[in-house]
C-alpha cells in the first residue's frame, strides 16, 4: 500500500491486530527485512512496517536528506493512518529517526526499541560516509554488496546462509542511489546524545556483541543516557541481530514489549 505524506508517496505494510508497533528499517534494505519478526508480534499488535524515504517503494527524491525530513515522514505517516500513539522499533538508521521521532513527538511514542545503532559519531564519519557515496555516485550500488554484508553478519552466518546473504544482497542492490546518497548524508550528522535525558518513555537498547560498525559500547552509551532504559547485548551475531539471531531477537523484544 501506498499514502502520500510529507510530500512523497510511502510504501508501507500494516498486518496484525492490538496496539500499534511501528518498524523502521535499516539504511539499504527495505521493510521486507523484519520478516522474521512478524510473525511472532502479529499476534499481539498491529504492525505498521514502512519503507524510508529512498527505499524500496518508498519516493526516492534527490539531494541530502535530513533527520527532521525523516522524522517529519514517519510522524505524517502516523497522522495519515489514524495512529494516536505506537511503539516503535528501529534498527540502524531507523533507530536513529526512532530517537528523533521521540523527542520530536514524544507523546506519539509508548515503548521504544533501539537496535544496532548509535546516538552520535565523531568528526571521522564524515569522510568515511563521503567515501561510500563517492563509490554510489561512480558504480552505483552494486559494490557496496560485498563488504556491507561482511560487515552486517558474522563469517559463519554468511557461510551457512546463502540464501539470507542473497535476499539481502538484493536487497542492497535494489536500493536507489539517491536515497542510499540522501540519507547517507544525514547519517554522519547524528547527534542526540545530550537530548535523550529528555525521554520518558521506557526504551530497551539492543547490540550485536559482533557488531563492528556499530559496537555494543555506542548501545551502552545511549543505554546510560535514557532515564528508563533496558540494554541487552545478543551473542553471535553482528549488526543484523534480528535476522541473524531472530529466536534471541523476537523474545527479548516481546519480553520488553510485554514485561
């Protein structure tokens, strides 16, 4: 399904029946990648999975993206289906429009689930993040497929999951390279970590132990700075946790959502 909203068109999915549970995606994937969560939380709530802004089928517009354009999509998304008040779950880039979205709105949110993400980066993401849109701009998305799933799941996964590394290796690929470019020049402005003080609302803060991009000490440190805050590190796996380690995943986060 599709809704206009914030001036783009976006794609999104509801299934499920109970309270709202928002899902946001990571950079380079699309809201297909929380599969193996849907059918553990269907039971229990009313999912709402969307595609971010230049991903999937989701309007892919070009030029930098920012975080309050982000934020702004998800919170017209929710006024456009009616939704009052969700908790939401984000992973990677969509923790980091979680974390905008709640201090944006923090009324919106119930319970917030942060995974494999961060509050914050140093000077030094800035070249790093330039570097990977220079190589998007010369060849496209293609090249970023190999060492990007090196990087999301550990050796062993991707030695025994062929069939995993090709669905998100394709999904890598499909992602436009104006929404890979637009929002990877927002990535490495992330700076919340001073503001979430500010939030009241439970949160539970999750980390791959493996996770090299995004290590367990940046969840820890988000962890610290909430005033009500979970932190749970999931053991053999890296930056896709959900997937790699979907059993461990889906019961801390039901354990969180129904304490």
């Amino acid at each position: 399904m599709k809704i206009r909203a914030n001036g783009i068109d976006i794609h999104y999915d509801v299934q499920g029946d109970g309270p709202w549970l928002v899902l946001a995606h990571s950079l380079a994937t699309d809201l297909s990648m929380w599969d193996d969560q849907m059918a553990a939380l269907t039971p229990h709530f009313r999912v709402l999975r969307f595609d971010t802004r230049g991903h999937g089928g989701t309007s892919a517009p070009e030029g930098a993206y920012d975080f309050a354009w982000l934020t702004a999509d998800v919170l017209w998304l929710m006024e456009r289906l009616g939704i009052g008040r969700a908790h939401f779950c984000g992973i990677s880039l969509g923790g980091m429009i979680g974390q905008h979205v709640a201090l944006a709105a923090p009324e919106k949110i119930g319970k917030l689930v942060l995974v494999s993400t961060t509050s914050g980066y140093g000077p030094e993401a800035r070249t790093l993040w330039a570097e990977r849109i220079a190589a998007v701009r010369a060849g496209g998305m293609a090249p970023l497929v190999a060492p990007t799933l090196e990087r999301w799941f550990t050796a062993p996964y991707r030695a025994t999951h062929p069939e995993v590394m090709a669905r998100i290796g394709a999904m890598i690929a499909a992602t436009p390279s104006a929404g890979y470019i637009g929002c990877g020049q927002a990535i490495p402005l992330m700076d919340t970590t001073a503001r979430l003080a500010q939030l009241r609302c439970p949160a539970l803060v999750v980390a791959g132990a493996d996770d090299q991009g995004m290590p367990p000490a940046l969840g820890r440190r988000i962890a610290e700075h909430l005033p009500d805050a979970r932190f749970e590190v999931i053991e053999s796996a890296s930056h896709m946790c959900n997937i790699e380690q979907k059993d461990s995943f889906n019961e801390i986060l039901l354990n969180f959502l129904f304490p």
